[in-house]
C-alpha cells in the first residue's frame, strides 16, 4: 500500500513540472480558441537545436563508452520496435468495423518514436537527478525504423492477399534512407557525428546546453495546441483508435521497462537509460513517422493514426507514461 | 506578342511533389511552378496555416505547368492520375492560355 501512496505523490509532483504545464497549457489555449500561434519555421528551429544538442551530447559520451553496452539495449530496442507493430496489428485485427490498414498504419506509428517525447524525459530525468547514459536516445533509430517497415510490409501484405497478387514490393532501404533524411533523425545524427569526431564541448556547454530547457517548453506549447487540434479529425475515425492510443503507451512502456530491467540486472544498463527506453516504447511518431506511413501505405486513412498518434498518443505519452516510469524507478531501482 | 498554349494544373499533398515533377520532366516539361495551396476539398478543409503542424508533409501545394502541346498536357495528367491519384487525392485541370516569350516553353 505505501508503495502505492509512494508512486501517486511521485507521479502527482511530474504533473507539475514546467514541461508538463506548458503541455497542458498550450492544449487549454487551443480549445479556447486562442489566436496565438508558433510560426512553423520556429517549430522546426527547436526540433532541429533540441536533436542536435540530444545527438553532440550521446556523440561526446560515446567517445569514452563501450560500445559493447550499447548492444544488448539497441537489440532490446529493435525487438521492442517490432513487437508494438505486430500487438497493435493483432489488437486492431480483433475489431470489428476497422479496415486493416488503418490499424497497421496505427501500430506503425506508435511503434515508431517520437523526438519531442524523448526530450521531454530527458529533461524531466535530469530535473531529478537520474543519471542516464548519453548515448540512450541513439536507440531511437533502432526502434523507430524496424517498426515502420515492419507496418509497412504488413499491411502491404495483406493487400496483396485481398486484391490477389497485385501489391507493391515494400522497399525497405527507400524506407530506411528516408527516415533518416527525416529533418529529427538528421538533425541527431548530425550531433552524435558532431561529437564523435570534432570536439564541440564549448558550443555544447555555452550556447546548445542553456538554451535546452527553454526550447522545450516551447515544443510543448506546439504539441499541446496541435494535440487538441487534431481531436477532430479522431473524432471521424472509430473510437477503438482513441482507446488504443490511450492504452497502447502504457503497454509499450511497460513491456520495455521490463526489458530494460533485464538490461540493467545483466549489463548494468542505468536506471535512467531504463525509463527512457521505456519513454521511447511509449512515445509514438510524430514529425517523421506519418509521411513515411502515408507514403508506404497510402490507401490507410491518416485521419486514423494521425488523430490517434498527435491527439491522444503524444499527450499520453508525455503527460502519463513518462511520471509513470520515472516513478516506477524510484521504486524499482534502489 | 501573346502566343496560344496550355496550362496544366495539379492540386495535391505536398509529398507527391517529387514524383509529379519527375512525371512532368519524364513527359518534356521545362519547367514549373509550386506554390503552397489551401481550400476546401470532398472531406474537409485544408487550411493553409503558416502555425507549426508538428506532421510534416501533409500540407497541399499546387502545381503549375505550361506546354505548347496540348497532346504533352494530356500525357502528363493520364499519367498522374495512374501513378499518383489511384491512392491520394488530388485534383487536375487545363486552361487554355496565352503566354509571352513562347521560346521558354
């Protein structure tokens, strides 16, 4: 029972962090029907010197890691991509009423990770002093890719079997390629070459560090607005999108912070890295994930894992999963 | 001064760009234009905000191109409309127009 007492005031004081207010706070001006807005160009600057400094920070620590650490996590990451995508293909399959590509487009996307999500948990993490690796958020990729060529194989898959024989061969080093390319991933690799091979610690230090805090709260801001709204365009949609994406994180976290355990009692993996791998199953795709889907699997109804991923899945995400598993730790993790 | 041509129009999702300019270049287009689009289509509206919207791609642009062979306009929208609009939505027109400096076309 106290450890039940001890979770809730834990997760009750992450409600009030600043990253979680201006959430919160941008989705409340946008259903007042607020005019204010954030110009896209500025939205894309702070993703683009949030990822950067997220990349030169995992690129420095790497230099002094072994990479041998990093291997059992980014496997970890890789089973954990696919396992999301082929839950939420069978949860999806069990319903009535869905079209099949929908709920593979879905399970794709929240399979696939989001950035802003995994910012928002670093900085939270560093708010309360639990240590992480550096090179944690570099499992980003190994998670998010497997996850959109697995949804897109699929449901590709299924087309042929319904339209016999005529289906498109899924071109997973396009995907690959694109993702990549993608302005958050780019924008990360970027960073951890960055760090890997120059020496940026003063930049780092005096101008990306600083500035990290301040950018997310503006990121949040954005999210929030654009959570609420997109809730229209779930509200077309079946409601079983809406359930998913509510439920669906929680299960995702859940299942890598078990994983991520496993890590910890065999490699040493941190506590910190444990509730961001958790905040990464738990995140789902939302700059770079929908136009890869959309491109792969182009007769699913966006208005389907767009409005479940951005209006239900990222707030959940952020708001719910990550005081979740940072409270969680402190219990877990002596 | 004003010399006789068509204009072919294309209203679609901005990550189609690419792969209608190529169709466009494949059938011997010189050149275009693209130009950020908004309006409202059979589903809903598509409005053109310039606030951030977090999803990238999935804005609408319109597209533009000018041929002095209507037969070339006419290859360039079939061939739209078989590798593009059998899965995304999308509109396509032509106009007949007059155009200046016809050596550009």
């Amino acid at each position: 029972m106290d450890l039940l007492i001890d979770f809730f005031s834990q997760f009750v004081r992450q409600l009030q962090s600043p990253t979680l207010s201006f959430l919160i706070g941008g989705a409340l001006l946008a259903a007042m029907g607020s005019k204010l807005s954030i110009p896209n160009p500025i939205y894309q600057f702070v993703v683009f010197v949030l990822l950067l400094k997220i990349g030169m920070k995992g690129g420095v620590e790497i230099r002094g890691a072994e990479i041998t650490e990093m291997l059992l996590p980014a496997v970890f990451s890789v089973v954990i991509g696919l396992a999301i995508v082929l839950i939420g293909n069978a949860f999806f399959r069990k319903l009535p009423g869905i079209k099949k590509a929908d709920g593979t487009a879905t399970a794709g996307l929240f399979g696939a990770v989001s950035a802003s999500t995994l910012a928002a948990a670093m900085v939270i993490l560093q708010e309360q002093g639990i240590a992480f690796e550096a090179w944690v958020p570099a499992l980003y990729p190994f998670m998010d890719i497997p996850a959109l060529i697995l949804a897109i194989v699929l449901a590709n898959r299924d087309r042929k079997k319904e339209t016999g024989g005529e289906g498109r061969k899924t071109d997973a080093w396009g995907i690959i390629k694109e993702s990549l390319r993608s302005s958050a991933l780019s924008a990360m690799i970027l960073g951890l070459l960055i760090g890997l091979l120059a020496r940026p610690e003063s930049v780092l230090e005096s101008f990306y560090e600083p500035l990290f805090r301040g950018f997310l709260s503006i990121l949040m801001l954005v999210l929030g607005m654009e959570a609420w709204s997109r809730i229209r365009e779930l509200k077309e949609v079946a409601h079983w999108f809406a359930v998913y994406a509510f439920v669906g994180p929680i299960i995702h976290g859940l299942i890598a912070f078990g994983l991520g355990y496993l890590a910890y009692l065999w490699v040493g993996f941190s506590p910190g890295g444990v509730v961001l791998l958790a905040v990464i199953a738990a995140s789902n795709s939302d700059i770079s994930g929908p136009p890869t889907i959309r491109g792969g699997i182009p007769w699913a109804n966006p208005s389907a894992y767009i409005g479940a991923s951005t209006s239900v899945g990222t707030p959940v995400a952020i708001a719910i999963c990550i005081p979740m598993f940072v409270a969680l730790a402190q219990i877990v993790f002596p | 001064m004003f010399h006789p041509a068509t204009k072919l129009v294309i209203i679609t999702e901005h990550f189609l760009e690419e792969k209608v300019c190529e169709i466009m270049e494949s059938c011997g287009s010189r050149g275009y234009t693209v130009v950020p689009a908004g309006g409202k289509g059979l589903h809903h509206l598509h409005p053109m905000v310039d606030r951030a919207t977090v999803v990238e791609g999935f804005d609408n642009i319109k597209m533009e191109v000018i041929t002095h062979d209507e037969e070339q306009a006419n290859q360039i929208a079939e061939k739209i409309l078989e590798e593009c609009f059998k899965d995304y939505p999308g509109i396509v027109y032509k106009e007949s127009v007059h155009i200046c400096r016809p050596e550009r076309f």
